[in-house]
C-alpha cells in the first residue's frame, strides 16, 4: 500500500481508538449506576433499572446506532455528530450489559459483610463505598474485560452512519487497491492488537486490585478489631475483607 493509503487506515485505527475510550466511559459510568439501582432497598428504582437493563439488551446496537443518528433528529429537531452518536448508542447498550456484572457482583459479597455494616449505623451509602464495592469491584474484572474487547469489535457497527473508523478506512482501501485479502488481514491484526493491549491492562488492574483487598478497604469487622486492640492489647492482625 502506498503512504497515503496506510494513513488512511492509521486514521481509521485512532478514530476506532477514541470511540473506544468515550464509549467505555460512558458504558462503565452507566453499568455501575443501573448495576447499583438493581440492588436498592426500594423497588420501584429496582423495576425502573431492570426496564432499562432488558430495553437495551434486547435491542440490536446497529439499530440503536441507526435510531439515535437518523430518528433523534425528526424526532427532537437536533443531530448528533457521527462520533458523539455512536459513543451514545454503544455506551448505553454496553452499560445494560456491564451493569448486570456489577449487579451480580454486588448480590455475591457475603451478607454478612452487609448486615456488619447496617449493626455498625453505616448509612447504604457508607455501606457500598467502603464495604461493597472494594470487595465486588476486583471480581468484576474478568467479565468487564471481556465487555471491552466485545465494545472493540462492536465500533466497527459505527461504519454504517459513514464514520471513518477503522473497518470504513479499511473498506475504502479495499475499493482503491481491489485487494480484499491483503486490507483486511491488516484490518484483523489491527483489532486483535488493540484487543491483547486492552486484556493485558485490564489483568494488571485487576491483579493490582486483589493484591490491595484486605490491605486498605474498609470492612464491618475493623471498627470491633480496632476497638479490641485499644482495649486489650491485642493486635488487630489483618483488618482485610472477610
């Protein structure tokens, strides 16, 4: 391929790159506060969530990217740049997905880490900040990283509204040289190195998390430990996550 061409593609890869990013943010943003409103006390924050988990899930993100460039705009009179609609369309439907990771996540702490909170006074705010999340948080990982490298693929649905992500570059390339096998093996390797890059970062967070689980995070027990130790003399060994 000539220079021109390869920058064509490069500018694909970075347009792919910065998708990736926004959307992420907004479906992480997104996952964690429907995931949280699932497992509130009162039940219609607990219906309004789970109508939103289903509604998302259960729709196609082409569609929903087709919905929110061409409908939005009969619908509201305004139109969204091409990267800020696919970032809409795909934070929104890969944050159904995530918050049902951070749901299940949340529901398997052990109760009894919940109920050492509420016999403390924690407020249910104090209770999923210092007691909830740091133990839930790092078992979300493995999943959220497989929603990210789906999230990669999934940019490449953003071509359709003629978006110049990296699968349109790369097509566009294709109709220059008339070589579909030689763009489109480069087009794969493109993916699949973003997609190691992101798994490599994601099992460092996620070992970096574990490793500080029982260190730092606050838990129901502490407070009784510590007040042991003032006293009796005895050390409070541990402090960590039951």
């Amino acid at each position: 391929m000539t220079t021109g061409l390869w920058e064509l593609v490069l500018k694909g890869a970075w347009t792919t790159l910065q998708l990736l990013v926004l959307s992420a943010l907004l479906a992480a943003a997104v996952s964690f506060l429907v995931g949280m409103a699932r497992t509130h006390r009162r039940r219609l924050v607990r219906f309004l969530a789970g109508f939103y988990t289903e509604v998302f899930r259960g729709t196609s993100a082409l569609v929903m990217i087709f919905w929110v460039f061409f409908v939005l705009p009969l619908a509201f009179g305004w139109q969204l740049v091409p990267l800020w609609a696919g970032t809409l369309a795909l934070g929104l439907t890969y944050g159904a997905y995530g918050s049902e990771i951070v749901r299940g996540a949340l529901n398997a702490v052990d109760p009894a880490q919940r109920e050492g909170g509420v016999a403390l006074g924690f407020t249910p705010w104090q209770r999923m900040r210092l007691i909830l999340l740091p133990q839930a948080v790092p078992e979300m990982i493995p999943s959220f990283s497989n929603l990210l490298v789906e999230l990669l693929k999934g940019t490449s649905l953003v071509s359709v509204m003629g978006m110049g992500d990296l699968a349109f570059s790369g097509n566009l390339v294709r109709l220059a040289l008339q070589e579909s096998a030689q763009i489109y093996t480069y087009v794969l390797l493109i993916y699949f190195v973003i997609a190691f890059l992101l798994t490599r970062l994601m099992r460092g967070l996620e070992k970096r998390l574990k490793a500080g689980v029982g260190k730092g995070a606050p838990t129901a027990a502490a407070p009784r430990e510590t007040r042991r130790a003032e006293t009796t003399g005895v050390g409070a060994a541990g402090g960590g996550v039951a």
